[in-house]
C-alpha cells in the first residue's frame, strides 16, 4: 500500500498574522496556538480552527503575490445567501453569488487582505 494522508492543512504567507486572524474571525475561525518571539508584542505565525476547516498562517519573509501562487481556498457554509450577508454586514465584499453546475448550493467569491482568493461555497 501506499503514503496514506491523513489530513491536510493550507499554510498561507501574509503580510500581518494579526490583521489575517482578525479577518478570517468573521469567517468563524478561531485561533488555537500562535507564536510570538521573544521580544516581541505581534504574532509570526498562527494555527486557525472553524470546525473541521484548519490554517495555518505565517509572516512573509518579503514581498509576495498572493495571486500568482495559482491556488484557490474553498470554504463551505452551511447558507451561502445568509453568510453572504453577514460579511457584507461586516464590511467586505463578496462577489456576487453564481450557480454553477458543479455548485448547485451556490458560491461566491472573497479575497482576504493578502489577495488569497477564498471560494465561499454551499453544496
């Protein structure tokens, strides 16, 4: 038999572990560790938790584009219309939501302050 995985956990570079943490609460996540070096008062690196979806964040060490790193984030929501809301509520900007055939619940589309782009999905 082969390498068997038994999870899978997106680690994202940001520009501010702290202003990602802030974001990705109004999407649920909680934080569950972070790392803050010695003598300093900001988080480097972050491990967010919102039921069975993990991240992990660090502190870039420079400049990077979060759209040339060609990967899309899905996260599934239980009521897309009323999640759509609730971020416009909260002062983002989810695109509009579509139908595809693969997404019959619907999906929209969110950037976080990185340019991450995050798929806001209900199946």
């Amino acid at each position: 038999m082969g390498a068997q995985t038994r999870s899978l956990v997106a680690f994202a570079h940001v520009a501010s572990v702290q202003r990602s943490i802030e974001f990705y609460a109004d999407l649920g996540f909680k934080v569950t560790n972070t790392v803050v070096p010695e003598g300093q008062a900001a988080p480097v690196w972050a491990w967010l938790e919102s039921e069975k979806a993990n991240l992990m964040i660090g502190l870039a060490d420079g400049p990077f584009e979060a759209s040339r790193q060609a990967v899309l984030f899905y996260l599934y929501f239980d009521n897309i219309k009323q999640t759509h809301a609730a971020l416009s509520e909260s002062g983002h900007s989810p695109g509009e939501i579509r139908y595809p055939f693969y997404m019959p619940g619907g999906e929209c589309r969110l950037e976080d302050p990185d340019g991450y782009v995050l798929m806001l999905a209900q199946i």
